[in-house]
C-alpha cells in the first residue's frame, strides 16, 4: 500500500485564497506568517468559512470552542500539520 501523500502548505494556501476571495497570491503567503491580525487580516468570519472549506475537501473537524482552535489558524504552517494529522483518508 503506497504511503498517503501529505498536503503541500501551497495547497492549502490556495484554498485560502479562494475561499476568502483575498487579493492576494497564495505563493505569498510565507508558511510561519499570521493569518489573523497584522497577518492576512483574517477574522472570526473568515475562520468559520475555512473552517467548512477544510472539512469539506479534507474531511477535517475544526470546532470553534475548542481550547486549540486559535492555534491552528496562526499561521499556514500550522493549518496545514493539522490538516496532514486529521483528515479523513
């Protein structure tokens, strides 16, 4: 059985920016960046639609009340060892 592929950060910083519809390339996007705040200038909104687009093409669970939560959206590096660790196969 061939070793399951891990999602490149790239990957998931495409799916931000179409989700979110930002002006911004996803190459930029630098992987240690903060996507909150002083980073991309994400808020509360913009987590509950990445949150759905993440769990509909990974098949992910991001709860908003969970203690964890705001430390997977700080930065894309983040996001994306959580998603490799979490989605559905």
């Amino acid at each position: 059985m061939m070793a399951e592929q891990l999602v490149p950060e790239i990957e998931i910083a495409e799916l931000i920016v179409s989700t979110l519809k930002l002006e911004v390339v996803p190459g930029d996007i630098r992987p240690d960046d903060a996507l909150f705040g002083e980073g991309l200038g994400l808020d509360s909104i913009d987590a509950l639609e990445l949150a759905l687009a993440l769990s509909l093409r990974y098949g992910v669970e991001i709860k908003a009340d969970d203690a964890d939560t705001p430390d997977l959206f700080a930065s894309l590096r983040k996001l994306t060892i959580f998603v490799n660790a979490n989605r559905a196969t």
